[in-house]
C-alpha cells in the first residue's frame, strides 16, 4: 500500500497556510501544522479542517514557533516529511517599519535555520520559502525571475534574504529548495490590517450600521492582485517540479487601490466617494512601493500554473463572505445600499 507523503507547514493559521492545508489534505498527505503558541486563540481559518482531519490522524498540531530551531529539529527528525512549506512570516508591509528587527528574526533567520536543520537531518526533504513581490521595490514592472530586488520596507528587506538563503542552500548543498515569489493575492481569509479586506469589512459594517466611513492612505499605487486559492496551488506545483527552481506567481495585470475600491463598490452600485477618505497620515508609508505587475510566464510554461480568478471575482468573493459575517446576503446588501 502506497504510504500518504507528510508534509510541515508553517503559518497554517494564516490566510494561505489554511488554504494550503486544504489542498494538501483534499490529495491525500499527512499534514503537520505548525503554530506559535501565541496563535493558540487565533485559529479560525483552520477550525473546520482541524474538526474534519486531526482525529483521524491527517492531520497533527504542533504548537512551536519558527524561531524555536531545536523543536523544529526534533519533529523533522521524528517524523521525516517530504515537503516543507515555510510560509510562517510577518507579514504586513506597513507594520514592518516599526517591528524591523522581529520581521528579519521571524522571516529571515528562521528559514536559515529550518534550511540548515533538513540540510544535517534530512537532506532529501523538500522545502518551498515564501517569498514576496515587495522584494522588487521600486524596480519598474513587470517584474519577473531576472528582475533586480531593490527592496523599499523591513519587510522587503527580510524575504530577499530568505530568498538568497534558500537559493544558498540549493546551490551549495543540492537541497531540493524552491522560492515561489507570490504577487499580492487576498481572500475572505485574509488580514483586516490589509487593505483589500479592510475595504470589503468595512463597507460590510457600514452596510450593517456599524461603520460610516472607510479611511485609507494612498489609494494611487499600483499592485498585481490574484485570488489566494490559484496561488497555493501554485506554491504546491513548484514542490512537484522535477527540479528546484525558483518562480513568479502573478497575474500579469495591476490595479490601483483605487480601481479596487471602485470594484467593490460598484457591485452595491454605491458612489465610493460618499463612503472613503483619502490620503489619512495615519496609513502613509515612510516610503512606497508604487507600482508591481509580475510576468509570471515561466509558472506558465512550466508548471502550467495560470490564474482562475480575476479581480472582479476576488471583489465579489471577499465581499460577500463579508456580509454573511453580518448577517446579509448580496441582494439583501442591494437592499440596503439603495438607502444610503
């Protein structure tokens, strides 16, 4: 009988950890999540998938932090698995301004120290890094695999790092070690503290009564934003490549945050105007990323990854799945809107 592959995940909690686990589960492996203890309380996203497959086995909880090498050691050892997806991060652009030296220990150092772990315990393991289109910076687009890094945030700053450390470990040592270098990409699942969900909540709760306004930065820059289910599956496929390499997962068009709030909008046919402020100090950057647009034609040709959702999808998914959080179908929504 064919033995089911096991694979670690780090940021299981997280919006494409869960996704992720998901995906991983639906083709049949072990899955080991792994959660800092701090998350304990923050497990929603995973709740459904841990009720369905951690009695059974499929699925195992480890409560470790990234930063914590010795633990990470033990369960490689013990439970040698195939695949290891490091997505365990800071993650937000914004926030990294006053948390640099966290983001780089969190997001930098702690894959050095998993690479080097799989490297003396496990070498045939294969491990996927998250790494991220802010790592181009202010390099013009499209972006792509050649593209120049010229990082603009802490953030930025940490995953070319990783990324260097996992190419390191490929070339140096033969590990089977790939970045996936994700274009932004949202979902119902992802942060409030990020922009794309804060307009689609807030204007749930405004729609709700419970908000009148939404209260946004600079809505002029410019990203490439896909829908977090094409790219886990994406992130899956790399690991499944007969050879480590590296690659650009995007969708090759970007939009203003601008443009994306008008989407959102306009599936209520509300007049965005009326509802959101711009410009506010409070969200402005000490410098700024202004435009990003990946060429993803290698995932393309290679793995044959392409995008199922477009932005106008994205908005309508994220929106609804936040008015049902107040208790309001799309048409009821409609409704309301009407009023306003």
């Amino acid at each position: 009988m064919k033995k089911n592959k096991s694979a670690f995940i780090t940021g299981i909690t997280g919006q494409d950890g869960s996704y992720l686990a998901e995906l991983l589960l639906e083709k049949n492996y072990i899955v080991h999540g792994l959660i800092r203890r701090t998350s304990v309380l923050n497990i929603d996203r995973i709740q459904e998938i841990i009720n369905k497959y951690e009695k059974n086995g499929k699925l195992k909880i480890h409560y470790i932090d990234v930063t914590d090498t010795s633990s990470i050691t033990n369960l490689i050892v013990k439970y040698k698995p195939k695949e290891f997806y490091n997505l365990a991060a800071m993650s937000h652009v914004g926030i990294s301004f006053y948390t640099g030296e966290a983001t780089l220990n969190i997001n930098a150092l702690a894959c050095y120290r998993i690479l080097e772990s799989i490297l003396k315990n496990h070498s045939s393991c294969k491990f996927y890094q998250a790494s991220s289109s802010e790592m181009f910076g202010s390099s013009p687009p499209p972006q792509n695999e050649k593209t120049d890094f010229n990082p603009q945030s802490p953030y930025g700053i940490s995953k070319v790092a990783a990324f260097h450390t996992t190419k390191y470990f490929r070339q140096a040592h033969g590990l089977f070690a790939a970045n996936g270098i994700l274009f932004n990409h949202e979902s119902p699942r992802r942060g409030l503290n990020f922009v794309t969900r804060k307009i689609t909540h807030s204007l749930a709760r405004i729609l709700s009564g419970h908000e009148k306004k939404i209260h946004l930065g600079d809505i002029s820059t410019r990203r490439d934003w896909g829908h977090s289910k094409d790219y886990v599956r994406g992130i899956w496929m790399i690991l499944q490549h007969k050879k480590a390499e590296d690659f650009v997962l995007s969708t090759g068009k970007n939009y203003s945050i601008e443009d994306f709030v008008k989407k959102v909008f306009k599936i209520l046919n509300l007049d965005w105007k009326k509802f959101v402020t711009t410009n506010n100090k409070a969200f402005l950057r000490p410098s700024e990323v202004r435009s990003l647009k990946g060429d993803s034609s290698k995932a393309r040709r290679l793995l044959r990854w392409k995008p199922e959702y477009n932005l106008d999808d994205l908005c309508s998914d994220m929106l609804e799945n936040d008015l049902k959080l107040y208790g309001m179908t799309l048409d009821e929504a409609k409704k309301i809107a009407k009023k306003l």
